[in-house]
C-alpha cells in the first residue's frame, strides 16, 4: 500500500492510527468506514506466534527452572553503575518533593491572602 506522502512501505496498525489520528487533530474529516487505511484485521495480525509451553514447563518445578534460565540473561549493572543511578533518582525524587513543597506553600499562602 501506498501512504498518503507518496512513499511505498508497509503499514503497520500503528502507523495507520498514527496518521489517522494526526488527521483528526489536523482538523481533517476522516470517513472512518470507506478511510483506505482502515480494513479489517489480516491472518497476519491475528495469528499469534506465542511458542507452545514444553512439557518441562508445565511441570510444577519447570516454571522454578524457567524463572532461574530468565535470570541468567538478565544484563545485571555494575555496582557504579547502580550507585550513580541510585544517586540520580534520589536527587530527582528530592527535587520533586522540594517542588511539590513549594507550589503547595505558594499556593496556601496565596489562599490565606485572598480568603482572609
């Protein structure tokens, strides 16, 4: 299918609401029904490609040793690595609360001056 620009690629659901969507608030009439990039699902947006479970897996401990096969692949951060990010969320999580503070206070003084 062709887009609207001209270019020719495939489009994805996304892509579709995406543009329609940008049409909407465009202020563009979109004719939902006969619109060319609204069509009905394809085989290859209802096929599922979820892997059947393995007989390991449906055993009571295969879902133990499925969690423990998941977690080697885990990319774990190095400990600078955590520190400094566990420094960066503190500080923005502070900010915020320093923020939240302020606008809270601004604003009870400000009642207080209108309301007295």
């Amino acid at each position: 299918m062709e887009s609207p620009c001209g270019l020719s690629h495939k489009w994805t659901r996304g892509h579709q609401l995406v543009w329609i969507f940008g049409e909407v608030l465009s202020g563009t009439v979109v004719n939902f029904r006969s619109h060319p990039l609204v069509t009905s699902p394809t085989q290859e947006d209802t096929t599922t490609n979820a892997p059947e479970p393995s007989a390991e897996s449906t055993r009571p401990g295969g879902f133990l040793a499925d969690t423990v096969q998941e977690l080697k692949l885990v990319v774990w951060p190095s400990r600078q690595q955590l520190f400094s990010e566990s420094i960066a969320v503190i500080l923005m999580v502070s900010l915020s609360a320093a923020t939240i503070a302020a606008v809270s206070r601004f604003f009870g003084w400000a009642s207080s001056q209108v309301f007295r």
